[in-house]
C-alpha cells in the first residue's frame, strides 16, 4: 500500500490508535482502506480493542528515525535536545542533511536565527534528541480578492 506505520497507541476506554503516513500526504480513503484490513486482521489474532482509529500524523508529525530525519530535511522541524546547547534545549529551524561520520552515526544540522540576522547551524545525532517534530508555518490568510 506504500503507507508508513508512525506510531501505534493504546488509549483509554479500548481505543486503539494507529498513526500512517505516506509521500504527498494521507488521505481519507488510505484511513479507511487501512481501518478495514487491521479490522480485519485484529478479529482474527484476537487483538482486544473496543474502538479503532486510523489517522494521519497531522502538521506536526513526530521525527524519531534517522529515515524520517533524512525524508524531511529541507523542511522546518523543532528538535528538543536531552543536553542544552548554550543554555537552550529547544531549537526551531530548517533540518540539513546527515553526514556520515567514522563512528557511524549519522550528524545532521539545524539552520536557526540565533539572533536577529544571525543565522547558525547546530549540529546533532539522533542520541541528542529527546524530541523532534516537523513545525511548518501555516498560512490561513487565503487569497485576497
């Protein structure tokens, strides 16, 4: 089907959430193609929920894999680091891509206005973040007439 499992959670009052994704987006039909054949599957391996939903991670998709780090570089994320870099946990910028270092772990960088102007690049692994999201900017404004 080319969807991506994000993630899987079990939530209260057994409600089963399943999060897809796939390149150019999520649609409806992918939701609901994916509800029946896990529906499906789950009455067979006697997989006990009470409710199922299939959605799509949203605007803010979380970044956990090096893959998803790679797939979104260019785009605008949040990283929240596990140390602080100059006394900041929090960074907010557009994701480069990974470099291969010798040790093996892939090195990606952030380009961020540290100041007004002052544009820097913070680089990372995957072993610094505790958390990272895609943070797009949204434009609701529409089209003047």
């Amino acid at each position: 089907m080319d969807i991506e499992l994000v993630d899987v959670e079990r939530a209260g009052m057994g409600l089963l959430r399943v999060t897809i994704d796939r390149e150019g987006g999520v649609r409806i039909e992918d939701c609901e193609q994916v509800s029946r054949l896990l529906s499906r599957v789950y009455e067979v391996e006697n997989v006990d929920y009470k409710r199922l939903e299939v959605g799509s991670p949203g605007t803010d998709r979380p970044l956990r894999h090096e893959a998803e780090f790679r797939r979104f570089a260019g785009e605008r994320v949040e990283v929240k680091l596990r140390e602080a870099v100059d006394g900041r946990k929090v960074f907010t910028g557009v994701l480069q891509l990974a470099e291969s270092p010798a040790e093996g772990k892939a090195v990606f960088g952030l380009e961020f206005e540290a100041k007004k102007d002052d544009i820097q690049v913070l680089s990372f692994t995957l072993d610094d973040v505790e958390r990272a999201k895609l943070d797009p900017v949204l434009d609701f404004k529409g089209k003047k007439r």
